[in-house]
C-alpha cells in the first residue's frame, strides 16, 4: 500500500510532521515496501508494512529530530 501523497500518510505522521518530513517519509516507505516484498528478503516477523514503516521513520530521523518542545525540526 504506497502512499501516492502525503495527504494519504497516516495522521500521526501527518499530525507531527513538517511537510518535508512527510516527503521523506513516504519516499521512504514506498522505496522499502518494494525493496521488502519477498518475506525472505525482510529480517524477523515483521510485516512487508511493518517493515516499511521502520525504515521511514528511520528515513525521517536521519534528517530530522524533536527538540526540547517536541517539535520535529531539520538536523
């Protein structure tokens, strides 16, 4: 299930982050949820979603980080 937008993110995704974050982020998740389709290819249980989550969220904190009021802000 890639997201063709941001507007198609999940709301805590939407919610928290800057709309260049959210970029990344779906980037992000559409490249792994193509890269993890083959359960072989993914480590663990984890979901082809499951997957594909982790590793944009991991997209977006290579990029950004929460401050000291909560607020997601670039690096």
């Amino acid at each position: 299930m890639p997201y063709g937008s941001c507007e198609e993110l999940p709301a805590p995704v939407r919610d928290n982050l800057p709309r260049h974050a959210q970029e990344i982020y779906r980037k992000a998740f559409n490249s792994a949820w193509e890269q993890y389709r083959d359960a072989d290819d993914r480590r663990g249980e984890d979901s082809r979603e499951a997957v594909a989550h982790k590793v944009a969220w991991a997209a977006v904190k290579a990029v950004y980080e929460k401050n000291d009021a909560g607020d997601w802000v670039e690096k």
